[in-house]
C-alpha cells in the first residue's frame, strides 16, 4: 500500500473542505552558484512539499476539489549521461497518488481562477508572476485568494498528521545524535568548526542536510552566529544551535550549551540552571487551550526571578518582566512553530504565527515574540528560553540610563564568562499535555559535563 500517496490524499481533501477554488503550486528550482552547471543544492517550496510530498524540481501541482494534477517535464534523454537514470512523470504520479500528469507546458489553461503562493527563488515568482498576470511576491503579504489558500494552508499545516509526525521524529532523533557527537568531539577540538564538522556529518551520514545554517559558537550573544573560526578556549561555552531536516524536507531544532573545558565555571553554572529551570517550567505547563505568549511571559518570569536570586536584577520578577528587564539578557521569543520549515511558513509572514486578530508587540520584551497562538494537539514547537550578554543593548546609553537601578551593573561584571547560554528542545502538544520529541538528549549540566568528558581518556 502507498501510505504517502494516502497521506497526500487526505492532505488535499481537507484542503478542499476549506477553499472552493483551484490552486497551483510550484517547486522552484535550483540557482547556480557561480556558472550554470555548478549549483546550490535544490530546496522544495514547503507548500508544494506538503501536498506533493517528494522534492521534485521545476515542477508545478494543480489542486481542485481533492484532485491533484502534476506538472513535470520528463528528463531529456542527454541529463542520463550525468545525473543517471531518474523516474519519469508517470511513474512519479503514481508514488505521489497524482489524478493526473502532463508535462509542464500544458498548465498554462489550468491558471484561470487560480490562487498561489509565491515560491522563494527569483526565477520561479518571476515565472509565476508572469503566469498568473498578477504580482506574486515572496516579499509581499499574499492577496485576494491567494490570501484565502495562505490561510486554508496554515490551518492544515498547524497541526501534524502521523506521516508528518514521522518524519519529525525522524529528524529529531537524528539531530540528538549530531549533538552527541558534537559533545563529545569537542575534548579534541581546536575550533567551532571542528565540532560543527562533527555534527554535521552525522546528517551527512543519514543522507540527510542540515533545516538551517548551523550555530556553532564560542559567542552566543550573536543570536545567529554563521562563523566556525574561533579557537576553543578553557573557560569558554560553546552554544550550538544545530539540527537537521529529513530527505522529505521535514526539520528538528534543538540547542544545547556546554562548556569547552567539560566543567562548568560557578558563575556560568548558576545562569545555566536559571535558563534550563524557565525551559522546564515552560514545558511542563505546555497542553492543549492555552496560549503560547503566556508561557513565553513564563519564562521571562522564571529568568528574572533567578536573576534577582543571584543578585543580577532587583525588584519583583513580575514587575521586572512588565518593565522588561528581562528582556536585556533574553530579548528573543520563547520559540517558534516547527514542521517543513524551521521556522515554520514564516514565509507567509505572521499570517502563520499569528492568531487573527492578534497583532505583534512593540515592547521591548515581546517585539521578536516569534507564534502568539492558542496551543491545539498535534502542533509542533520549540522551548528555547536563554540568556545573553549583547554588547549593543547592555552597553546602550538610553537602556543602561533606564534600567540604571534595576540592574546591579557590578555583580553582572562578576558573570563575564558567560557571553550566551540558550537550551532548545522540540514540544508536541498532545491531548494530555505535551511530548518532548528531544528528550532523549540530556540537558542537566551535570549530564552535559558528563558527555563532554566522555572522549577524555
């Protein structure tokens, strides 16, 4: 039996339980890097990847009333003689449980009435646009019905079918394992990208790529560190931000913190177990009804009462967190939805993120708040409080002038080895509560000194 075919069955059916027009969307394609035949590796559009199901290259879907037609050219008979033989457009139909195929140069009276989504690559929404006689921007808030399929699509992509939940787990536990093994490759390492290539080849070995670009860093206050050439100091934490995306495009998100040395330093113990005890109260209160921007007040709760416990803030953490004091050390969301994309359809913008209605903050501590939803069983998140020592805020004239007598500059002074901390795992909401699909990977510093040490003989 073809369970994907079925999945992908179902997946259109309840698409056309919500819209009552037809649909086309493309794949895209791939982009050279510096001549035509040296190119950056192919990514699907998501959307396409969730009704089609394969990676499939220049291609296009057309969805009308739970049928789906598919547009792909068949190889031409030179592409064997350097990529091998690849299934042809009916035998592709039949995996993916298509209606119908037809090569591509026959969509063109099937774009009537259609709504779509733009695709990322260039080429491809300049294509569309030119196709469907309208703008179709991935830089622009859809319009008109292609409004209207955004929205059907994020209903059904909030939450996970058992395939989709598959491959998740998939990823997840794949992703456990290239942090494992950037643990314990770090004892004989001399630099970030030394463990990066630890951990990568383990997605490597899988057949798998990485669902971002990996975040391997002796400098965790750089929310998004892409540079690997930093040596490895005694005293220094290695923040690493690293996981994978399975063959079907299905990703996992985790970030784990240890120290290079395998020994935490007492300072750098105390801010960890602050961040891991807000990753914990978040998770535990995780279930079905309740709203996501609550437990993101939750955590900023948690860290400002372990930083007024050691000294670092003064006042009351609730008031504290009103002012958003806390956010001068964790100035990001407490997570983000996770599917197909990382950060899943922010292609769409907030449209995903977003419950209507609900529009996002401008304080200081939510602004960067990422998913303001009420929480349903079977959608996926992550929990990824932590704590950070940016230059450009703590040294900021106005905000050092504002929160002059919040925070006790001196005993801060006395945490300098502590750049960034942030701990990261990926939550199911169920019907009871929640699953964590990470858990396998420790994240107690004891346990994560323990794995650090493991390569140490």
């Amino acid at each position: 039996m073809n369970f994907l075919a079925n999945t992908l069955r179902d997946r259109r059916q309840r698409l056309a339980n919500i819209i009552n027009f037809p649909a086309i969307l493309w794949s895209g394609g791939s982009n050279s890097r510096n001549f035509p035949a040296n190119r950056f590796p192919f990514r699907a559009s998501s959307h396409f990847l969730y009704f089609a199901g394969l990676p499939l290259q220049n291609a296009a879907i057309h969805l009308e009333a739970g049928k789906l037609t598919l547009f792909i050219d068949d190889p031409a008979p030179s592409s064997a003689l350097w990529h091998g033989e690849t299934p042809k457009r009916e035998e592709i139909a039949q995996t993916i449980g298509a209606d119908a195929a037809q090569p591509l140069s026959e969509l063109t009276p099937f774009l009537e009435g259609a709504a779509t989504i733009a695709v990322q690559d260039a080429t491809t929404w300049t294509q569309q646009s030119q196709l469907m006689n309208r703008w179709v921007l991935p830089q622009s808030q859809p319009e008109g019905i292609d409004l209207e399929l955004a929205k059907a699509i994020v209903t059904l992509r909030l939450t996970h079918d058992q395939d989709a939940l598959a491959e998740l787990r998939k990823a997840a536990t794949v992703s456990v394992a290239a942090h494992k093994a950037g643990m314990v490759a770090t004892a004989n390492a001399k630099t970030e990208a030394e463990v990066r290539a630890a951990m990568e080849s383990v997605f490597i070995a899988h057949n798998m790529t990485t669902a971002y670009n990996s975040i391997v860093t002796v400098h965790g206050e750089v929310l998004h560190n892409e540079q690997y050439h930093h040596l490895l100091q005694p005293g220094d934490l290695l923040l690493a931000d690293v996981g994978g995306e399975t063959e079907l495009g299905w990703a996992a998100d985790i970030t784990r913190t240890w120290p290079v040395s395998g020994k935490f330093s007492p300072t750098q113990r105390d801010i960890y177990d602050v961040v891991l005890a807000a990753h914990d109260a978040c998770i535990a209160n995780i279930r079905p009804g309740v709203e996501y921007a609550e437990i993101h007040l939750l955590g900023a709760k948690v860290i400002a009462e372990g930083l007024v416990n050691l000294g670092i803030l003064r006042g009351n953490p609730e008031d504290l967190v009103e002012k958003d004091a806390h956010a001068l050390f964790f100035p990001h969301g407490i997570g983000h939805l996770l599917g197909l994309d990382v950060h899943d359809m922010e292609d769409l913008g907030d449209l995903a993120g977003y419950e209507e209605g609900k529009k996002r903050s401008d304080r200081f501590g939510l602004g960067y708040l990422r998913l303001n939803r009420s929480l349903r069983t079977g959608m996926l998140v992550t929990i990824e409080p932590g704590f950070y020592q940016v230059p450009a805020i703590l040294n900021d004239e106005k905000i050092r002038s504002r929160y002059q007598y919040t925070v006790n500059w001196e005993r801060l002074s006395q945490f300098a080895d502590v750049r960034g901390i942030r701990i990261e795992d990926d939550v199911l909401v169920t019907d009871r509560g929640s699953e964590v699909l990470t858990a396998v990977l420790p994240n107690d510093a004891d346990t994560v000194e323990n794995l650090v040490n493991s390569s140490i003989s």
